[in-house]
C-alpha cells in the first residue's frame, strides 16, 4: 500500500493516539506516512529483489504525485501499478459518478507519472459504494481485491463479462493485526508459517492463496522488513509455491475459468457483498 502523501495533513490515523484538535496540521503523524517514501518502500522494494518477487502496489493518486520518482521505481522494478484512490478516504457515501471520478482521477494520475495503466482496485478500508463492480468495469479494472472471504481468486459475471476478485486479508493485514504497540516479530513470523504451512497442505487437493498486505509506513520498518525477510526464505524452500503479482492471479483466473470459482449473486443491498446491481445482472 502506498499511502505517504495520500492522507490528509490533520485528522489521519498513526501512532498518537489522542486526535490532533482543531484542523491544526499533524506534523508527527504526517511525518509517520512519508517514512514511507523515504525509507518505507526503498526497503520492501530491496527485499523483493533479493528473492526475486514482484508485487502489487495500490497507489493512492495523491501520494504518486508528491513522490513520483518513488512510483516510477515500483513499475521500474517490475510491480503492479494498481488503483486506491485520489485521496486516502472513503469514497462509498460519494454518488455513483462521483465515486467513479475518484476512482478514475487516480488511475489518470498513476498512469501519467509511471506508464502504467492500473487494472486492479482496492478502496480505502475496502468499503466501496454497491455500484462498485459496475463502475470498475467500466473504468477497464479487471480486478478489485476488497472482500477477505476465500482463500483464492474468484469470479463474478457481470453483463460487461468476468469480473475477478483477488481476495485481500484482514487477519495477515499489518494496519489491523500488528500495530507498534505490542509488537512482536516472532509472533508475526510464525503467524505467517501457520498460515503458509495450512495453505500449503490444503493446496495437494485445491488451490489456495495466501495473501500479505504490507503498508509503506508499518511493513517498511526495518526490523519488520527483517521477520518478512525470515518468512520469504522458508517459504521459498518450499515446492510449487507461485509468488505473483494479483493482476497475474486475476489473469489465471480469467484464463482458467473451468477451475475458478464462480460466483453469481444478487444485488449487494440485498447481499451484502460485492455483487451486480439490477443492470448488471446477466
């Protein structure tokens, strides 16, 4: 998640936990989302290469046009450029064009700064407005990742054709499961191997995805960029294990339709899930 730059400059959420009063500009809590940029993503970006694996950056419009150089070297090195927004906030109470012009400002700006045109969504803690997969589809999004509900990719039809959802995690999340407060490396290091190992073992009769979401500012710290470092090793010494980037996965999805679940639902105000609306049924 790429995020520095994206917040706004009083009332983001970090570390401090009293909220700054009055509109007065967060000076330390700002300065917590550009270690990001300077020293966050840097070092994320140094640890995939020493294990040769690409990843999905979600870019928020914002961040990408106060460091573009930062943007630039992400899609330089071989990642996905992917879509979280103009601004980091809501965008599910705007109307459907509003929201679509959020989503849509944040693909123009990604794509002028680093030449990458984003396929894949995700909203600011996932909550999207029910016209969501219609607007992405229309926007050229061939994925979104917003429903932590399986452990593999997904598809939905719409009347536009397949629509993919790569799933994302609350639970191996670093903003949710492992604040600074109480932090403890080894616990992270073995919660990932727990996970890895089921996946692993359940992966001999279906297939299974395991899913890290790491944030600029948290995961870019060194000694939790150290306990990650620890995991990728042990995972790599395992066979058959395949680290993609989610636009890939989405593709291996679409490409192998016979073997991808497929999941028809109604309209999300009466599901409660991402889902087609009325027009979008097919």
């Amino acid at each position: 998640m790429f995020e520095g730059g994206g917040q706004p400059i009083s009332g983001a959420g970090g570390v401090i936990p009293d909220a700054i009063k009055d509109g007065v500009p967060d000076l330390p809590t700002n300065a917590f989302f550009a270690y990001g940029h300077y020293e966050g993503i840097p070092r994320v970006l140094d640890l995939m290469d020493k294990h040769g694996i690409k990843l999905s950056s979600f870019m928020i419009g914002r961040a990408v046009e106060t460091s573009p150089d930062v943007a630039r070297e992400i899609v330089r090195r071989g990642h996905e450029a992917a879509a979280h927004g103009r601004t980091w906030e809501n965008s599910y109470q705007l109307s459907r064009e509003e929201e679509k012009k959020f989503i849509a400002d944040s693909v123009e700006t990604i794509y002028l700064v680093t030449g990458a045109q984003p396929i894949g969504w995700n909203a600011y803690w996932m909550r999207n407005s029910v016209h969501i997969l219609e607007t992405l589809q229309e926007l050229g999004f061939l994925y979104q990742i917003d429903e932590p509900s399986r452990d593999e990719p997904f598809v939905i039809p719409l009347k536009g054709g397949d629509f993919v959802t790569v799933p994302y995690t609350f639970h191996l999340n670093d903003i949710v499961s492992f604040p600074f407060e109480g932090w403890n490396p080894l616990a992270y290091e073995q919660a990932l191997k727990d996970e890895f190992d089921q996946l692993y073992e359940e992966g001999n009769l279906r297939r299974r995805m395991m899913v890290i979401s790491l944030h600029d500012r948290i995961s870019g710290h060194a000694g939790r960029v150290r306990a990650l470092d620890r995991f990728l090793t042990y995972a790599k010494s395992k066979g058959d294990v395949w680290f993609a980037r989610k636009d890939e996965i989405a593709r291996w999805a679409l490409e192998h339709r016979d073997d991808t679940p497929i999941v028809h639902r109604g309209p999300s105000s009466q599901s409660g899930l991402p889902g087609p609306t009325e027009a979008q049924q097919r």
